[in-house]
C-alpha cells in the first residue's frame, strides 16, 4: 500500500472531480470511491507502471471524469462497504479516456 502522503495527494484528486460536480466528500465513502483513490495511489506510487495499472489507472479517472460531468451519480454507500472494497466499475467512452 503507497504511503499515506500519496494516498492523501490521490484523495485530493479524487476530490477535485467530486467538487467539478458539485460534491463533497461523500460519508460514508462508496466501497467504488475506496477503490477508485487506491489506484490512483498504486499508480503514483509504483517505480514500474504495468499496462494493467495503467489501465486500472485510466479506468479510476475516467469513472472520477465521468461523476465531475454528471454523466453517471456518485454511488451511495452501503452499509457493507465500510468493510469491502470493489474495483471502481470501468467506463467505456471513446471520446473522453
């Protein structure tokens, strides 16, 4: 797991397209935003991006785009996802990858 300084700095980034959309910080965070932030801080942190990281990577920040432009809703937490953590559900969408 990246350092808690890379994890706050992806937060943070994470957060930018939450206020895009007019968002706060979500709490309790969705189990997809958990997910969505540990991969931008994997990627930050890695000395060697594999292209599936990087594919991770882009799939995070497209999801995060997606959200800033209202195109698809933040998810509501659930009542388990305090505990669970699942991938951040990939967008396809040639025109903004």
């Amino acid at each position: 797991m990246p350092d808690s300084d890379i994890l706050n700095a992806s937060r943070d980034e994470a957060a930018h397209f939450l206020r895009c959309a007019g968002l706060d910080w979500p709490d309790p965070e969705p189990a997809e935003l958990r997910a969505a932030v540990a991969v931008i801080a994997e990627f930050r942190a890695a000395q060697t991006v594999s292209d599936a990281l990087r594919s991770r990577y882009e799939a995070a920040r497209l999801w995060l785009k997606h959200i800033a432009a209202g195109r698809i809703p933040l998810p509501a937490a659930s009542p388990s996802s305090s505990s669970t953590v699942v991938a951040a559900a990939p967008v396809e969408d040639a025109d903004h990858g």
